[in-house]
C-alpha cells in the first residue's frame, strides 16, 4: 500500500498535488511520502511482534538525512555497508550502537571508525576479514563484536545482479565453511566477540519459499552456534520485494485481494515466524527496498518527441544518471501521467538525455501520449533511485521532496555545477 493516487484526474502523493511539486521545484524530481514509509515501518514491527524482532534499515536504498531521521525516530537500526553510511546515520539522528556494518571490502580505516563509534556488529564476510578485525581490534585495545554471513546456497528467483545467497556470488562464508569459520574465530583470534549469524540471500525476492529454504537450512546451525558460542542474534538480512508493474493499483486494497501471491510482509512474518520462535535468539531484518521502494516516485517533464524508423521516442528530462535501475537491472518503473486524461495509450521508448543507448526508462512500452511539457511520474522509484544516482554526462543530482499531508518539505535541494566540481583542481592547485 503507499499514498499515490489520482484525485480530480491530478496525480497526488498523500494530500499534495504531484504537479504543484514540479512547478516549484521543476524536475527530475523525487517525491517520498512520509505515510507510506510510517505505514511500512509500521507493518514490519506489527508482523514481526512475536519475535524479539529489531529491525535494522538499509540504507543503500535510500539514505537521505530526513529518511534516516524517520526511521531513527521509530526506534530502527540500520544496515550500513561503509563509513560513509555510518557517518549518514550518526549525521541524521541514529544510533551507532544499532549498527550492523556489512560489504566485503571493509577498509582498516572504515573499521577503526565503526569500532569507535561501538557499533552493535560488523557482519564479515571472509576469514580474512575477521582476521583484520581482530588485529585492528588489538591494537586499539577493543572486543569488536562480530557475525559471518554465511551463504546458504539457496536460489532467490530474482535478477542475477541482485542475487547474492549462491555458491557463484562473492557474498558471505559458504554454509560448508562455516562452523570451521566460527571455531577458527573462537580459536584464534581473541579481540573479537561472537555475537550472531547473518544471512542475506538476495533482493527483490517476490517468493516467499525461498527464505523459508534458508532459514530451514541455516536453523541447525544457529541452534548449534547458541550453545557453543552464546550468540544473540540471527539477522536474515533484507530482500521482500515491491510492486513495479501494477504499482498505482498497488496503493489500492482491491489491488491486494486479487494478487494474493504477492509477497506481504505479513506473510513473510507468518511463515518464518513458527521457525523461529523456538529459538528464543533476537532477529534482526535488514529491509531496505520494502521499506521505501514504493514510498516515492521521480518526476520527469517530456522534452521532445520523435518518430524513428522502428519506434516512437519520447524524450524526457531524467536519465540513467537519475535511476539507472533499467539499464542495470532490466529494471522495471510504471511511468503515470501527472494529468491523467482519456486519450488512447501509445507504444513508445521513453528515453532520457544522457549520450549512451542504454539511456532509457521504459523500452517498447504502453504509456499515456505525453507531449512537450507533460509531467510523468516514474513509480517505485525510492529504493535504489536517488542513492544509485550519479552526475554522469555532468548532470547534477536531482531534488528531494519529502510529503507530510497537506505540506511538503525539501529534502535536498537540486545540485548546482559548482557543487559538481568541488574538489576538483588544475594540478599544482591541491
Ligand atoms: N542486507 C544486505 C546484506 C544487503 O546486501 C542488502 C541489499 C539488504 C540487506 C537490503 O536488501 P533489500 O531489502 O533492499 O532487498 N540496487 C539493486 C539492489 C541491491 C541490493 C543490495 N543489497 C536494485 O536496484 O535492485
């Protein structure tokens, strides 16, 4: 469910009309309603409740300051992957000591500041990687409390860039290696402290099964690791996935009642939860996609049209710099008018600005026949939008829009060029 809906044919997020956003801030712009992601944080914990459940924020999906501000006044912890997503967190208003630090490439430098900081864990995902901790521990005189992620081998039916939980990806400690990785640990390597087990198999996933397969599979292990090591806790790491194709229809209930196969949070907690409650050991999910996917859209004006041999281009102002999820993904984003009105669909390829053929948010698609000027809405695009965004082509980062109600604040004012070159310098000037 999110708060995107037409009232009097004008697209609207909550009580705010999409169109007076672009008017004053003109466009790429994203828009999050604040509804939407109270409503989704709201949804975890209620699902969740049974279990001794923290949930810990992705922030790779969306770390804006004002998103992060939300998530930490609702009491989240968040799932960082760099000492620049922890410097986020510490900058917005969360609490370090709700942080677990994931990502394979850790860097000494990036190590001493989460141990300063006393994060709750760092999830580590190599031998080799523990061993840099324990000795980057030492030598600040520390107990770095530590989990490996252990990869399940379980398919998560999602694209291959965003699949993680195989034997083919670089992600985690094999689940073959593990119980030796967590003995080498106890054995040699006396600055760290035990205190979980991760896992995360891959986002996107519209399936429940295949969570349920690796909770399955990794459960004797985590039973195992609380009697040899006292472990504390099992983060399942993130992955429910959203609604792209039908996502206008997806903010309805109706919506809902006749897709009863989609993935809810609802039902993930309810097949998990049976699993899981025996074990009395504190849960941590790490959502990141779910919980802002859907809470935003990006709106873009159509520039120009042209009538190629083979297709129709509409050409808009938003490019692979501002969501590259299509051209890295596949990714698909339902584009909504910002006036709806009645005029028959087209089949069109809506491109963007920047110089690569790979520039294009929707290919061979049925869209509303926008003309110079028009506003679109490109859907779901608060997960992996804005944060993926580059200046690619020297095109600044668009505007944040964050809606509360009737108001509307900005999150982030759009880049200006001397914001793109900063830092930049003729040689001998550094
Ligand atoms: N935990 C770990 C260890 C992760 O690697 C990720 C995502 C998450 C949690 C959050 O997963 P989520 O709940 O958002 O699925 N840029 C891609 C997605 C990359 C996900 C990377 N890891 C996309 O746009 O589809």
């Amino acid at each position: 469910m999110h708060s995107f809906s037409y009232k009097n044919q004008s697209l609207h997020c909550e009580q705010v009309n999409l169109a007076d956003i672009a008017t004053s801030t003109g466009t790429p712009v994203f828009v999050y309603s604040k509804e939407t992601i109270a409503s989704d944080v709201a949804e975890f914990k209620s699902a969740m409740a049974p279990l001794d459940c923290h949930i810990a924020y992705a922030i790779k999906a969306s770390s804006n300051k004002a998103i992060i501000n939300l998530m930490a006044k609702q009491g989240l912890g968040f799932d960082i992957v760099s000492a620049g997503e922890l410097w986020r967190v510490i900058n917005a208003g969360g609490d370090p000591a709700l942080c677990t630090f994931a990502g394979v490439g850790k860097t000494e430098k990036e190590i001493r500041y989460a141990l300063e900081q006393g994060i709750y864990a760092f999830n580590c995902e190599s031998l080799a990687e523990l061993r840099a901790i324990d000795s980057i521990a030492g030598d600040m005189g520390l107990i770095a409390p530590v989990a490996v992620r252990v990869n399940p081998h379980v398919d998560a039916h999602t694209h291959k860039y965003i699949t993680t939980g195989t034997n083919e990806n670089k992600f985690g400690v094999d689940i073959t290696r593990i119980e030796e990785t967590y003995a080498t640990i106890a054995a040699e390597m006396p600055n760290l402290h035990i205190r979980g087990l991760q896992m995360h198999i891959g986002s996107q996933l519209t399936e429940i099964a295949p969570f349920v397969k690796a909770v399955e599979k990794v459960l004797p292990i985590v039973k195992k690791f609380q009697q040899l090591y006292n472990i504390e806790f099992w983060s399942l790491g993130g992955g429910i996935g959203i609604v792209y194709k039908d996502c206008l229809a997806s903010g309805q209930p109706e919506w809902w009642a006749a897709n009863p196969d989609h993935i809810t949070i609802q039902g993930y907690a309810d097949a998990i939860i049976p699993l899981l409650a025996p074990l009395g050991i504190k849960i941590i999910i790490e959502p990141g996609r779910r919980l802002v996917g859907n809470a935003a859209v990006m709106l873009t004006t159509c520039l120009y049209e042209k009538k190629g041999e083979a297709k129709l281009f509409k050409m808009i102002d938003a490019g692979m710099n501002d969501i590259i999820r299509p051209a890295l993904y596949e990714g698909y984003h339902e584009f909504c008018p910002v006036k709806q009105n009645s005029d028959p669909l087209v089949t069109a390829d809506l491109v963007g600005p920047v110089c690569e053929s790979g520039d294009f948010q929707a290919e061979q698609r049925e869209v509303a026949d926008v003309k110079p000027g028009d506003i679109l809405a490109e859907m779901s695009a608060g997960a992996y939008g804005f944060s993926m965004s580059s200046t690619y082509n020297s095109r600044p980062l668009a505007a944040e829009v964050l809606v509360d109600g009737d108001q509307w604040h900005i999150i982030r004012r759009r880049q200006c060029m001397e914001e793109i070159v900063t830092g930049e310098c003729l040689p001998g000037e550094a």
